[in-house]
C-alpha cells in the first residue's frame, strides 16, 4: 500500500513539473516585452473593433527598459511604439507571443503611421512587468492590463466596465511546488521521467537551431557568431567544443534581437534564456555523439533554468541568461559526467563568476552576455571535471549549492533594485535627448 501510495506521488510531481516546463517554455516571435505589448495592443484592438484614434501605453520602468532598443520583427525598427502598432495593425491575440506572425509589409506600412497617435508613459507601483494599451476612438474606448507575465491579461475596460477580471496570485499555485524542492530533487526529477514525456523537448532544438543558423546566414545585430566563424576560418580562433557552443548560441540571440522573422522557445518569458538553456546542450550532445540522450539533457537544463528563475522577480536588474546558462551548465555537465556533484560543484563557480552581469535592457548587446554566460558554463565545466571550483568560503558561494542560488536571488531581488532604478534613470534620459 505505502509503495502504490509513494509511486503515485512520484507521478504527481512529475506531472506538475512537466506541466510547469510547458507553461515556461512557449515559442516567441520577437523580444518578449515589446512582443507582450503588441499581444495588450492586439486584444485592445480586437475589443474595441477597430483602429483606434489614440492609443496610450502604461508601462512599467522594466517593461520600458526591455523594449527601447530593441527590433520588432517585421519592421526593422526598435521600441515600443512600433511594436504596439503592429499589434492594432495586424496583431492575432490568440497567437500569445507570436501575435505577429502574419504581419504583410503593408501592415508595417500601417503602423508607422499609426505611431504618430501613440503615447507612452512610465507608471509607477505596478509589477515590475506591466503594459496597459488604452485605446480611444470616437464612440468608444477600452483598455487591456497585462501583468506579472507576458501573457498574463489582468483585466480588460470596455466604456469604464470591467468585462474581464483575474488575479495573478491565483494563476501562480501551480509554481510553488518549485519552492519545496532542493537542486538534487530537480536533478533526480529530471532523470527519472520517462523518456516518452520528455519527447516536447525537440521543439525547443527545431526552433533555436532555426535561429542559430538564420543568424549565420544574414547579417543580424552585432554578428557575434558569425563574427567567431570567419575568424575560426582565418585561424584565430580554435575550432573546439567552446567556440562551437559559442557561434550558434550567440548566432541565435542575434537573429533574435535583429529582428529576425523566425520564433524562438523561451525559457521563463525570455527568448534569450530559452536560446541559452537550448544550444549549448545541443551543440554538446553532438559534438559526445549522445544524440539519444539530449532530450533528457534539455530537460535538465530548462528546469534547472526555471528552478532558479523562479526565486527572481520576472524582470530585474540582474541578466536572466546568467540563470539560464547555469540551467545549460547542468545539462552540458550531465552529458559528460552523470554525477551530481560535479553539476553542483559547477553551479558554485558559476555563481561565483557571473553574478555580477546587468541587465541593461534588451537590445543587440544581449549577445555579449550570452557569450560571456556561456563562457561562464565552459570554464566550470573544465574546473569541475578537475574537481576544481569557488570554494563555500569566498564572496556569496556557499559550501551548500541551494543556499549559493539563494544569496544570488537575494541581490536580485533585494540589493539590485536601486540598481535597476538608476538604470532606467540612464535609459529615459538618452530616450528624452
């Protein structure tokens, strides 16, 4: 009785940590905070059934932060305006995060001009995510609230009515389970499912691969991957397992902050940590030849990603590729060695070496950061296959793993909020020159 009792909650919580994955992991065409505000734009639109005359957007400091100098797919232009444009032209809010998938070359025609009728303004004490799309047009207006999440509509306002109403907190129950469990229950939960569950896994390689090899095909942000593979060529660089991981991933974030028309798999609302828990994995599970283990490897890295992600706000001042690349870290690690310590011995350097990474707004840039996270995930592995790592008594690492994630989420979430206040202080004030 107490082994049927004990395999039926192993089950359970598989079955919630799976289905958390899937609600974490979700294709995106585009940045995701200029995305979300084209989704609010979208469903804006499709309530008040028409183009509006004027259209406000409410943003969080964040929000604004992460859209500013960013592409739009599309376009070929950055920021907010433009992405909220696009959602009233031509956006599809069924379609979540790949609202613009259909979007013509006449609809970016549309919306530069329909940009002329937006404005933005910064709002205060609300989620660190927040976009309200507040739309007027000669016999009505009506607003669309997302919040907490990319996809999160908290209420829609029709003609001062309230016609849609939910609260985040209730949304949320399914996350806590993360909060009970250690890095070795998540190890083991991602070994012990079977294989057959895991097989959604392929969709997050199909589609960053895609970008990875759009990225070197044309010419996007700052060509980092492409940069690295002519110089491999020329012989500057070597053609190892790093640079490898280093070309594709960056490659991918590229085409991804350039614009390109292709989706990406997130990783905790980001298609950026999506691309870095993705291709290093998958870069290493064929360079091994365990091309029958990378599912499970994928697995891994995505839910470690998430485990950690959770403990941070949604948005803050410390870069989320950092996370995901330890989330990688502990893939790439597994499929070396299936030890555990080693994984954990590695997560401590990397916390040691990369905690101080900012996140300074989603633009072309966010490729160095890749670069530099994925380098991060490299360097431990080696140090860790020597037994070799940051030790428990030096800056925030600790001899436990667990407690070294806490101490790194506290200064995100504590220390790194005045941190994040003058960075969007620097950004409004180059916005307003």
């Amino acid at each position: 009785m107490d082994k049927t009792n004990n395999s039926s909650n192993i089950q359970n919580l598989q079955d919630k940590i799976i289905k958390i994955l899937k609600h974490e992991m979700r294709p995106a065409l585009g940045c995701t905070e200029p995305i979300s505000t084209a989704l609010a734009c979208a469903k804006v639109r499709e309530i008040i059934g028409e183009i509006p005359d004027e259209l406000t957007l409410y943003v969080s400091g964040n929000l604004f932060k992460n859209a500013m100098a960013v592409s739009v797919p599309h376009t070929g232009l950055k920021g907010l305006k433009i992405a909220a444009a696009m959602g009233i032209i031509c956006g599809d809010a069924n379609m979540d995060l790949e609202v613009l998938k259909h979007a013509t070359t006449n609809d970016v025609i549309e919306a530069k001009l329909l940009c002329k009728q937006i404005t933005i303004k910064i709002k205060e004490n609300v989620p660190l995510l927040y976009v309200q799309a507040h739309a007027k047009s000669k016999f009505n207006q009506a607003s669309v609230t997302i919040a907490h999440e990319h996809t999160f509509i908290t209420e829609i306002n029709l003609n001062g009515n309230i016609i849609f109403s939910q609260t985040y907190q209730n949304n949320q129950h399914h996350m806590q389970i993360l909060d009970s469990l250690s890095l070795y229950d998540i190890y083991n939960i991602a070994l012990s499912i079977e294989e057959s569950q895991l097989e959604f896994m392929q969709e997050a390689a199909k589609l960053n691969e895609a970008l990875s090899l759009e990225g070197l095909r044309q010419d996007y942000g700052l060509g980092i991957g492409k940069t690295y593979l002519k110089h491999m060529q020329n012989n500057l660089t070597p053609k190892d397992l790093q640079n490898q991981i280093l070309i594709y991933t960056t490659a991918a974030s590229d085409a991804r902050m350039g614009g390109a028309n292709l989706p990406a798999m997130t990783n905790s609302g980001s298609g950026n940590q999506g691309i870095t828990a993705t291709i290093p994995v998958v870069i290493t599970a064929k360079y091994l030849n365990k091309e029958d283990k990378l599912n499970r490897a994928l697995f891994l890295s995505h839910l470690v990603a998430i485990y950690i992600h959770n403990k941070l706000p949604r948005l803050s001042a410390l870069c989320a590729v950092s996370t995901a690349s330890i989330g990688s870290f502990a893939g790439i690690a597994w499929l070396f060695s299936e030890d555990f310590n080693l994984i954990s011995r590695g997560i401590n350097t990397m916390i040691g070496d990369i905690s101080g990474i900012l996140c300074d707004g989603a633009a072309n840039s966010c490729s160095l950061k890749v670069a530099t996270a994925i380098q991060s995930a490299y360097k431990s592995l080696l140090l860790a296959l020597e037994e070799k790592g940051v030790k428990g008594d030096e800056g925030i690492v600790d001899n436990s793993t667990d407690k070294s994630i806490e101490n790194l989420c506290k200064l995100a979430k504590e220390s790194m909020q005045a941190i994040d206040t003058q960075i969007l202080d620097i950004m409004i004030e180059k916005s307003n020159q």
